[in-house]
C-alpha cells in the first residue's frame, strides 16, 4: 500500500521537556482462513531437502495479467479501509470509517525483459498514480486528539500523488527520479513504520511542517541515489513548494493546508549490512518447512532536511531497525526507534518526536506468516507558539492477518494519552480494523 501521512494540523501548540512512557502489551486474534499448523520451532531440522517455503498465495489474478496487458505496462490497484471508533472523555463516543483507493501505472520496456539484457532504454520508466479519499477523515477532531489515529485520514476526493520519469538502476550505482512526486517512500519512511496504523506512527515519523511534499501531497522534485557500497546508500532530494496546494487541488479537494513557497531540500543515509542481516535475508526454518519472512530487513536511516521561503525551517531525523535474537515464543522479531527534531522552533508547532516499536512474527501455533506489532510515539508541541502543553502520546497494538498476498486484516487498539496536549483529560481508547486489498 502506498505510504500516507497526515492531515495537517491548522492551530499551534506548546512544547514541554522530553518524556513518556512504554507500554507493552499482547494481542492475538486468529481467523477462518488458518494456515497449517507449525511445527514446534525448537525440532531440529532433518537432512531432507525442504518444501518451497510457507508464503501468502494469490486469491485472484494480478490486474494486468487479468486485463492482458503488454509486457512494458503495469497497473496495480490497491484499497485500504479503516473503520474505527472510539472514547474521548468528556466528547464522549465516535467512530468513522475513512478509505484510501490508488491506481497505478508503469510503463517501462524493461518491466518484461531480464535485467541482465537490458539496454539503456530499459532503465527508463514512466509511473503515473491517482488516489482517491472517501469517508470521513475527521474522526480525530470528533475524539478531541491532534494527530489522525487512521493513517488514511485525509481530506476526501481525487488527488493526483505521482506523474514521473525515473531510470531504475539495475545493479547499477545510481538511480534518477523526477516529475511530480512526494517525499516518501524514497525519504523519511522506514519499512518498519508501515506496520502501525496510527498517523504519528506511520510512515514519516510525524513531520508537521508546513508545505513538506507528504503523501498525499506532492511537488515538483529530483531525486537521486548514490550506492557507496554493497550497503550504503545516498540519497538526495529536491522539492519546489509553491504549487504544493495547487497541486493537491487539481481535481476539487480542499487540502486544507497553509500556503507554501520556497524550496526543500533533504538528503538521506541508508546503511543495511547491520548485524544478523546475512541470516535475514533465508527463509525462517521451523522444523522440516521453510517459512516466508514477513518483517523487514535491519536498517539505519539518518537524514536532514531544509526548507527555504519565508518560514524556513531545519530538521533531521533518523530509524534503527534491529533483528533480536530468538525468543521462546514467536519465529521472528525486531525492534526499532526513531525520531525527529526541528530546530527553526518559531516555524514548527510540533518540533519533537521519539517512536520505539516490536514486531513479532508466528506468535500462535499454527499462523506462521501472522505478524503482531507494538508501537510507542510521543509528539512534543511548541512553548514558544503556544505554551503549556504535554506530549501527545500513542500506544498501538495491532495484528496482521495475511489471508493471502493480496488481502491482509490488522485489527488494532490504540491509547492516546494526553490528547491534544492536555493532562486533565483521561486518556482517549480506540480500536478499529485495517483492510488492505491489492489487484
């Protein structure tokens, strides 16, 4: 599913010193569709040559195998539905149900061919992506929080969030992007972050600047990436943001976002030959069967960005994703931290954000490719623009059920603590469901 991030959040808020808490917690659900039962991890592995991995199967064709498209074009269709409710004394009870539909489209000559063949105008390729918001996005301002707790919450209508030319690398050391684009996925976004559904917890650690190019938001821009290694990775970026708004507006919406200008620009450090990487990338071996890993590889990502115009700002940022050794329950785990700073404190209402996480996968007997995860994120407000708040705070649990490659359930529960800044408030409790559908 295309990476989303927030609704951008129309007052100023105040900042108070670092600090929050960790609540760990479990939550399992099972379902109809089970997969075999696995065997106990702890059997030790036989001389006999293993069957093809566990993995989620298709349910239905791709949508260019269905539509019989030529081997240079691909569309890919995907929805993600969001229904949630929740308590948020003394507002009382809510729900609302927000949902996200993209369509994308590549056209490349080498989307068919090996890369190994490729000539030069195989590297080449053309994307071009349109989503649509349904719904209703406003269930965080009903809940009295504020930060979206679905990560579709967006304003509804048609946006157009992609129109590039890019030349894909293929082993080689450079990758080029440019058109109209988004910052993320290529920065900020970490793998990991995509398992939260939770706005401050998903996807770009909770940027709030004003006019940053955030999915579903977009800007003219470059992009490029520099291999330094088997490993390492550069990379940099260059948005123009004075047709930010128009853009999100080209078809109706109401982006409901301040006015921008200027330019960013941000660069971005990837390193993945951490610790137990290696071992990673096999299958999980659970007795005499192979199964399909489903949590992302180790990764350290540091970057910065910088904004010009007339509130310009400065900020960096950064996520370390790490394997854990194996534990007594589960197939496989990693942990993960994250934050970002802002440092143009009279421009940024919501300088300062940490995040922590867990992921396990094969909690339960006999769902293997399940995937529970437990988030932590703590958002601090500016003193200076308005003085005397607390940190937002959410703990989310949520579990992904693959009932097959193209359809995933994650029921979650969410604790927003200090909603909106405020301490005399109790606690705001929500749960809902994530749909994902892909074609």
């Amino acid at each position: 599913m295309a990476p989303i991030s927030r609704l951008p959040i129309p007052v100023h808020r105040g900042r108070q010193r670092l600090g929050g808490g960790l609540l760990a917690a479990l939550i399992t659900a099972g379902c109809a569709l089970a997969t075999p039962a696995a065997a106990d991890p702890a059997t030790p592995a036989t001389a006999a040559t293993p069957a093809a991995p566990v993995a989620p199967a298709p349910l239905w064709p791709a949508l260019t195998t269905a539509l019989a498209l030529p081997p240079w074009l691909n569309l890919e269709l995907n929805l993600s539905a969001e229904p949630m409710g929740g308590n948020g004394p003394p507002l009382g009870s809510s729900g609302a149900w927000i949902q996200q539909l993209s369509l994308t489209a590549e056209a490349s000559s080498g989307l068919g061919r090996d890369k190994t063949q490729w000539q030069e105008f195989d590297h080449w390729k053309t994307s071009l992506q349109l989503t649509a918001f349904s719904g209703n996005a406003n269930l965080n301002q009903a809940l009295g929080t504020a930060f979206p707790l679905q990560t579709a919450a967006h304003p509804v209508g048609l946006w157009l969030t992609e129109a590039t030319v890019q030349r894909v690398a293929a082993g080689g050391p450079v990758f080029f992007k440019a058109g109209l684009m988004a910052l993320n996925p290529a920065f900020v976004e970490s793998e990991v972050l995509n398992s939260y559904i939770h706005s401050a917890l998903n996807n770009t650690l909770n940027l709030e600047i004003n006019g940053l190019p955030i999915n579903p938001f977009m800007a003219p821009g470059a992009t490029a990436h520099l291999r330094l290694g088997s490993s390492s990775e550069l990379r940099i970026g260059q948005f123009w943001l004075d047709n930010v708004n128009n853009l999100a507006s080209l078809f109706g919406v109401n982006p409901q976002a301040a006015l921008s200008n200027g330019s960013l620009q941000i660069v971005q450090w990837n390193l993945r030959d951490l610790p137990g990487s290696a071992h990673l990338k096999q299958p999980i071996r659970q007795g005499e069967r192979l199964v399909t890993r489903q949590l992302p590889q180790p990764l350290l990502q540091l970057g910065a960005l910088n904004t010009t115009g007339a509130d310009p700002n400065l900020a960096a940022y950064g996520t370390l994703t790490l394997a854990v050794p194996p534990l007594p329950i589960g197939l496989d785990h990693r942990i993960w931290i994250g934050f970002n700073n802002g440092f143009t404190i009279e421009n940024d209402p919501d300088p300062t954000f940490v995040g922590a996480g867990w992921l396990a996968q094969g909690l339960l007997p006999g769902r293997p490719l399940d995937v529970l995860a437990v988030g932590y994120g703590s958002t601090w407000f500016n003193s200076n623009l308005n003085p005397g708040l607390n940190p937002e705070t959410v703990l989310e649990i949520n579990y992904a059920i693959p009932l097959s490659s193209q359809l995933t359930l994650q029921p979650v529960l969410q604790w927003i603590i200090n909603p909106s800044g405020s301490s005399n408030r109790p606690a705001v409790v929500a749960a809902g469901l994530q749909l994902s559908l892909s074609f």
